[in-house]
C-alpha cells in the first residue's frame, strides 16, 4: 500500500485527546476535534490547537460543517455499557453512537475507528452497530471488532476496550500484540508500574493545584497545569492511613483487620477485591478509573510498602500525575480543569499507546 504523508484525522467524544496523542504520534493531523465537556475540550485545545476543537454537542454540528477526513476516530460515552453503569439500553448516551455514524457518512473516510468499554461488544447497540454496517448508515465499510488489552501494546495498564476498525479499502484485522504477560517469540514482557512512576516525588510537597488560569473559547479555566503542577497529595483521615498501611502490594481490603473493616466491607465477604488495592511495582496497573484518587474505588494505593520497614511504605494514593502516566500521557502533556475535572479527564481517556498501535496498523493500509 501506498503511504500517506501527515493523513487527516477527525477525532469525535474526543475528551482531552488520549486518542488523539496516540494518532498525532504516527503521523496523523487533527483536521477537527468535538467533545462536549468544556474543561476535556480545553485540555484538548491547548495541547493540539483551538481552532480545531468545537466545545459543542455533536448534533449541533450542521453535515456541511464537517470536512472530509483519511481517518476518524472516537469513542461514544459508554456509561449505560460500563460494568460500573446502569447497563441501561435506553440511556440517551447510547444513542450518541449515531451520532458518530453520521460523520462517518458525510466525511466518507478511508477507515474509522470505535473505541468503548469491553462491554460495548456484548451489548444490543453493538449489535445495531453491526446492522447499520450489513445494510444501514455504513454499509461501504467493513467490521473487525474486538476487545484489546492495553497491556499488550505496551501500556503499564491492564485496560480491557472494545475496538472496532471500519474500513471501505479492504478488510483491516485488528493490531496483533506487541508484548505479553509471559513474553514469547518476538514479544516485549508487560510495561509496569515501576517503569512510568518510579522516581518521583513519594510525598508531593502540596496538595492543591497551583493558581493558574487561561483562556479558551470565550471563557476561563484553570491551568493550563503541567505534569509537576498535577503530582498533588491529599489529606487522608487517621483512620484511612491506618488502612493504608496494613495493605502489602496487589493486597486489598481483605488484608485489613476487623477493626478497619467499614460495615460494608465486613458484611460483604466476598467480590470487589481490588478495592483499597495496592499496585505493585513489577506489574501493570489495574484500569484507571476517573475516581482513581479515591482507593475504595480500586487498586490506586501507591505501590512502594516494605513488610520489614513501616518507614519505607507510602501510605497514599497515586497522584493525578502518576495516574495520567499510567494512562500512557506524554510527561509534557498540559491539562485544564478543576481536580475532579482532570481526573475524568485522565480516566476517561484512551491510553495513547493504544491508540498508537491501532493508527500505525491503520496506517499502512491507507491508500
């Protein structure tokens, strides 16, 4: 196949633009980007350009409004998917889909790209997304959907997502692996934690965001942070840091003593057994979650814990800092929004090395 120089990129639910890094790495131009979320869209604008980036709702962008693309990308809002959601068939969001299909109409790319929730491919809207390529919206284009695992394209993370590729050149396969968990022929081991955030700070000297503020679209927003400016602490109670610390590496709330047990927990005997987890240093991270600062939600305890030295353990949870690079972020990334905002930001993303993978696979078949 021919290779196109710099091929054009319409990137839709594009949240602070994981996905888009990924893309933008292989080569790729953002000719538009949509996201609806003001401070994600900001982010989005103040790494890769305002003047590409439309802070609306997808369906008040008019068909003559959109430009032709080589690629469009994007990932529908999953929450009525989410094993964390409502699994709600009827949730409005579900229906954003289509939404993302009339793009795909009006700029006629080459190829497109679904990224969701690994649910998404169990789920009736798959199934309708399946239709409308048999005999529907995008019956030009060929399906290969799937689910990837983030680790195996060198992502410290065990992020599970659905990807579907759409292609009217020709039948794309989904990327194959480029490391595994027990590495064979020609393949890399497993990214691991240690390898994003060993080094930095263990004890953040701040736990607030610095007082910075910028401009976009007409309006204010905090920021733009750089990656040092996110590597905050929190203030955890005496009892949550007594929780911390009886907690060893890959352990959760099953390792805590009665006494530390919430009601909850104590009645609930078995399930959620990454919550009040802690990472390990040699493994990849669970999924980063857009709640990740909050360890009863998951694995987010950071992963330095001696059994010998109580000196030697860190006793928090990771910073947005550390979540953003387990979410494969660039260290130069700049972010915009409130603490809460950021974090869904980061949770929400795609990890870029994904993202990368599947545009250098696109990539070379591109006519």
């Amino acid at each position: 196949m021919l290779h196109v120089s710099e091929p054009s990129l319409i990137d839709l639910f594009a949240g602070c633009g994981g996905m888009t890094v990924g893309f933008r790495r292989e080569g790729f131009q953002p000719l538009m980007a949509v996201e609806h979320d003001p401070a994600a869209a900001a982010t989005y604008a103040a790494n890769f350009g305002e003047e590409h980036t439309h802070p609306v709702d997808i369906a008040t962008i008019e068909n003559d409004a959109i430009p032709s693309a080589d690629v469009i990308i994007g990932g529908p809002p999953c929450q009525g998917f989410s094993n964390l959601g409502s699994k709600n068939v009827d949730d409005p969001r579900n229906q954003l889909w289509k939404q993302y299909l009339r793009f795909v109409q009006v700029a006629r790319p080459q190829v497109f790209v679904i990224e969701n929730v690994d649910r998404f491919s169990r789920s009736s809207e798959f199934q309708l997304l399946m239709e409308e390529a048999d005999h529907g919206m995008i019956k030009d284009y060929e399906l290969t959907p799937g689910v990837l695992l983030a680790a195996d394209y060198g992502v410290a993370q065990r992020r599970p997502r659905t990807i579907v590729i759409g292609s009217r050149i020709g039948k794309i396969s989904l990327p194959t692996p480029t490391h595994a968990k027990v590495p064979a022929a020609g393949l890399k081991p497993w990214e691991t934690v240690r390898s994003r955030i060993a080094g930095l700070d263990e004890r953040p000297a701040s736990t607030e965001l610095p007082d910075m503020w910028t401009d976009f679209f007409g309006r204010r927003f905090r920021g733009q942070f750089k990656g040092r400016d996110i590597h905050f602490g929190r203030q955890p109670t005496p009892l949550s840091l007594e929780r911390y610390d009886h907690v060893p590496p890959g352990g959760g709330r099953f390792n805590l003593p009665d006494r530390l047990l919430s009601r909850c927990w104590r009645e609930k005997k078995t399930g959620t057994t990454d919550v009040m987890g802690r990472m390990r240093w040699d493994a990849p991270s669970l999924t980063i979650r857009t709640e990740f600062f909050k360890p009863e939600k998951g694995q987010y305890l950071h992963p330095q814990w001696d059994p010998h030295d109580p000196n030697r353990r860190v006793n928090r949870v990771i910073t947005h800092y550390e979540a953003s690079l387990l979410q494969d972020f660039p260290k130069d990334f700049v972010w915009c929004g409130s603490k809460t905002e950021i974090a869904k930001q980061i949770g929400n993303a795609v990890p870029s090395g994904l993202a990368a993978a599947v545009a250098r696979h696109v990539r070379n078949h591109l006519n």
